[in-house]
C-alpha cells in the first residue's frame, strides 16, 4: 500500500495520467468526432449536388424535347390547335400534286430540316395519299425502307393526330447500324384550309431521327460510374434513353422493386413535356469509396499520432519531474522560515526560468515584507481622501443654503430661488447613483436649469413640454440625457439667431420605444454642416466640438444597443430637431415588452 500511495503521489504518474484523460483521449474523441462530422457534411454536399444535377438535367432534358417539337412545327404555315401561322396553305394539294411543304419540294423542305440541327441524323416524310417515303440522310450506308417500322410510328399519332409522338432509343437497323441509337420525333401534316372537320384531314407525317447522343452530354456531366444508372421515362413508365444498353431492352415493370435496392441512392427530376422524369440510381459504395479510403487513412493517423505523443508524453514528464521536485525541496525549506536559500544549478528552459523565478521570489519576499507596513499606510490614506472627497459636496450644498436663507432674509426671492435651482442642479449632477432616472426627476432637472437661464436673458427664452398621454412619468430615462441637448438648442441656436425664441421638448411612444424630440427655432443648420456633425456622431472615436450631443449619443448606444441613440434634423434659418430613441424601460433597467 506504501508503494502504491507514494507510486500515485508521483508527478511522473499524475501527468501521464492528466495527459492521457484530459489531452489524449479527449483529442482522439474530437478527432473522431470530427471526422465523422466532416464525413457526414461531404456524404450530404454530394447528395444535394446529385439532387441539383437531376433536376438540371431534367430541364435541359425537357429543353431539347421543346425543340424539336419546334422543329416539327416548320411545316406549318397556318393558325391551328395553338400553333403558330401567318398563312392559310391547302397543304393537301400542296404535298399531292405539288409535292411541297410552304412552298419548297418536300425533298427541300427536309434538308432544311436536317441541317436545323447536328443531331439529327436522317428525316422522313410519309405521304397519307399514298404512303410515299421521302427522306433526307447524312447517313452514308444505303437506306432499307422497308425496314423502316412506320406502323410501330404510326400508332401514338394515330390516337393523338395533332401531337407530337416520340419513339424511344432504338437502333438503326434500316440503315444496317445496329450499334447506332436514335430517338424518333413524329409529328402529323394537318390540312386546316378552310372549314375545321371533326375528323383531322392528315396530309402526311413527319418524322426525325436525332443522335441519342444529344442526352449524353448531360450524361457526362453528372459523371456516374459504370455502376450508375440513369433512365429518361414517360408517364407510362417507357424507357426513352438510358446510359445502360441492357436496361434499354429490359422489361420496365420491375423498375422500382430494382430502384428499391439499399446499396443505391436514388434521385429523380420531372420531366413535363413526357410528363414523366429523369430517374437515376447511384451506388452509395462508389459514390463513397474514396471518402471512406480517406477515412481509414486518418484514423490510422490517429492512432499513430496517439502512439507518438503517449512516448512523447512519458518521455517529457519524467524530464520534467526532476527539476520541479528539486524547486519543491527548497519551497520547503522556504515555508520553515529560511529566506536565505537559492537554487545554484538550473537549465535554460521553462524550468530552469521557474528556478530562476523562484530564487527572485525569495529575494522579493523580504522586500515585500519590509514594504507591506507601507502599503498599509497608503491604504489609510486612500480612505481618508475617500472621506474627505463625500464631505466636499455636502459642504458645497450646505454652504449654497446658507446663501439662499440669507437671500430670502433680505426679501431677494429672485436670488433665492436662483440659488435653490443651482443647488438642485448640483445635487443631481454630482450624485454619483445609478445611470438611469425617471423621467420626472430628468424635467425637474431640465426646469432648474431652465430657470436660471430666463432669468439670465430677462424671460427671452421659453421652455414648453409635450408629453404623450401614454408616456408614464416613471419610466427610466437616461440620467442628464436632456439638459446638454436642451443647452446646445439655447447656445447654437436661439442666441446665435438673436431675439427670442422657444425650445420645445416633446415625449411620445413609437414602435414601442420612447422618442425625446428637442425642437428650437434658432438659426438652423447648413446642410454641408448637418452632414459632417451626422459622420462625427457615427465615427466612435472621432472628435467633436459638440461634446454634449456627442457624449449622450455614445451613452445611448453604449448602454441601450445600436438601434438606439441620436439623430439630428435642420433646416437654416428655421431651426433644429434633435430625437432620442431609448427603450421603455421601467426601474432597475427592465425593458417593457
């Protein structure tokens, strides 16, 4: 037991514990922690960003479906069912005597087409009349019409004669290109010269083959692996391109139950002209793969690094232990009463500084001790000026009611009254109490000095208040906030105007915070001078000739927040507003809600 206490009092072994429980352990639980966290962040980057490539993808998907539906439109020259036309064209003598489409062979008019755009591949025209295949083809290999499945076509524009159909992706077999996938737009020739019949007059189809190729550059900026697969499907759940060869030919009932699997994440955008969508389904493995390589990195890291720094921590602990047990043996000797001790050999280090410090200790401690007696009679003399600076304003104030008393002996009411005004001021001012007032006690203040200035320029100068009948007089003011600005109205204004004049103080609750407004009528301010007072009161430490308004902007914002504090308002010649916005508060500081 004696070998485990003294084992346990060792500073070797406390800091190696302190070390591992409070800096080891703690810094591999954060570094996990982090870790996780700074995984979980990238997992869900990357899962927004995959959910904002799908819907990107099915708009411009959904964009090149719009235009080639506007392709198909060309042959149009009429106003029919929402299409667009300027001239009405009997498109059945049109395509069967004339063999044109808007007045160009039909052989023209589908070159015209296929240069309309660099995806599409071969375009036909069949002939209702007689079912007479024109095309045009940058194919180079000879075209088999026969193989040409019109009928497989045919089918949705037969049930929806004046919409446009797309065929999915499929092989160019009539071209002998079986390697070679395309999407099929078809679209009807409707004759609507003249009176519209129930029945649609259909004066032929055309049909465009475009490069499946033209979803592949959407394809290659989502960067899926070969795992991956995106499908482009239709409200029926038709497969109209996807990036895999086998899924195309694969039965599509069996697409959610395969969508379904844990091991994937899915992802979907709509596509409305199919009014279908974009589906796709990534693999989480190969999504993650790389962050999950970089995450067995670190941990290895860690637990290397925790290896590392257990060494380094027992190695310095017992580098440490010999020179501090060697500081506390003569801290020992100190505590018995022996000043005379000093540490004679130490390093350069921390330690060796702590010796250092300890041996300068030693010899500060016997002058500290020597200098204590001192301290204390300055102590003393601290309080007595203390004492002395409470009795100085009472004396004043007695010495200002002395005089008053013997004015009101001697009939001088004007005087006494004077000096009572004084005296209050000087109470209010030097009380050292709170920060805030009332707002009674802020216009009592405010009146004492008023009086004392009509008295001074013989009643030319008069004061009115307005006060809101929802201001209580009770609430909280900020202490000696009215009279500096009421002061700089008199001294700025009014008696740089010259004559007469008023100065009107105005209490009122807006959005639930109490406005102070002080208007005068004296000489105004420019607006080059309002402007550059304005930047002052905004600079915090700019200086400023009108350290009154200055002082109480500060106080405001200091005190009540930013949102509180002064603003000026002035017109030259015709006078000065000046507003404080301050909380509505009640005693000890509490805001009304």
């Amino acid at each position: 037991m004696t070998f485990i206490r003294k084992w346990w009092n060792s500073v070797f072994v406390k800091f190696s514990m302190a070390f591992l429980l409070v800096g080891l352990l703690p810094l591999i639980a954060l570094s996990i922690f982090s870790l996780q966290a700074f995984t979980g962040h990238v997992q869900q980057f990357t899962v927004n960003n995959l959910k904002q490539m799908s819907m990107y993808m099915s708009y411009n998907i959904n964009n090149v479906f719009l235009d080639y539906d506007e392709i198909t439109r060309l042959m149009y020259t009429g106003r029919y069912e929402g299409y667009s036309h300027s001239i009405s064209v009997n498109q059945t003598e049109n395509v069967n005597h004339f063999e044109q489409i808007n007045d160009l062979p039909i052989d023209a008019f589908l070159k015209t087409v296929l240069y309309s755009d660099k995806h599409i591949r071969s375009v036909y025209f069949v002939r209702s009349l007689d079912n007479k295949v024109y095309y045009q083809t940058r194919q180079s290999k000879p075209f088999e019409v026969e193989k040409l499945p019109l009928e497989l076509w045919s089918e949705p524009l037969i049930d929806r004669p004046n919409q446009l159909s797309i065929y999915p992706t499929h092989s160019e077999d009539y071209y002998g290109s079986p390697n070679k996938k395309v999407i099929t737009f078809g679209r009807n020739l409707i004759d609507i010269n003249g009176i519209l019949a129930k029945e649609h007059k259909v004066v032929g189809s055309l049909f465009i083959d475009v490069d499946a190729s033209v979803l592949d550059v959407f394809l290659q900026e989502l960067n899926l692996s070969k795992d991956d697969e995106l499908y482009v499907l239709d409200g029926d759940q038709r497969i109209y391109y996807s990036n895999r060869e086998d899924i195309l030919k694969a039965d599509t009932e069996n697409l959610y139950a395969h969508a379904e699997d844990e091991n994937y994440l899915i992802f979907s955008g709509e596509v409305p002209y199919l009014s279908g969508q974009v589906l796709m389904r990534v693999s989480s493995q190969n999504l993650f793969n790389q962050l999950k390589n970089i995450q067995s990195t670190i941990y290895v890291a860690i637990i290397v690094c925790s290896i590392v720094l257990l060494a380094m921590g027992t190695l310095f602990s017992r580098r440490l232990s010999s020179p501090i047990l060697n500081i506390l043996k003569h801290m020992n000797k100190v505590e018995m009463g022996n000043l005379d001790i000093q540490i004679t050999k130490y390093s350069k280090d921390e330690i060796g500084r702590l010796a250092f410090g300890f041996n300068k200790m030693v010899e500060r401690l016997k002058l500290f001790i020597n200098d204590a007696y001192i301290a204390e009679i300055k102590q003393k003399q601290a309080e007595l000026n203390a004492l002395k600076s409470q009795i100085r304003p009472h004396y004043l104030y007695n010495t200002l009611e002395v005089i008053r008393m013997n004015a009101v002996y001697k009939d001088d009411g004007e005087v006494a009254d004077m000096i009572l005004a004084l005296s209050n001021q000087l109470k209010y001012v030097i009380d050292y109490g709170e920060d805030w007032v009332s707002i009674q006690e802020e216009l009592d203040h405010l009146n004492d000095y008023f009086h004392i200035i009509r008295v001074r320029y013989e009643n030319r100068i008069e004061l009115r208040l307005n006060i809101a009948e929802d201001v209580r007089l009770d609430w909280q003011i900020l202490k000696l906030s009215l009279q500096p600005i009421v002061e700089n109205a008199i001294q700025h204004g009014i008696l740089y105007k010259g004559g007469k004049g008023t100065v009107l103080v105005t209490l009122e609750v807006v959005e639930d915070r109490l406005s102070v407004t002080v208007y005068d009528d004296g000489a105004g301010i420019s607006e080059a001078r309002l402007h550059e007072l304005m930047k002052r009161l905004s600079e915090p430490k700019a200086p400023s000739k009108n350290v009154g308004i200055k002082n109480v902007h500060d106080r405001i914002k200091s005190v009540c927040g930013d949102e509180y504090g002064l603003s000026i308002s002035s017109v030259e010649h015709i006078g000065t507003s000046v507003c404080l916005l301050l909380p509505i508060t009640e005693r000890h500081n509490k805001a009304i809600k």
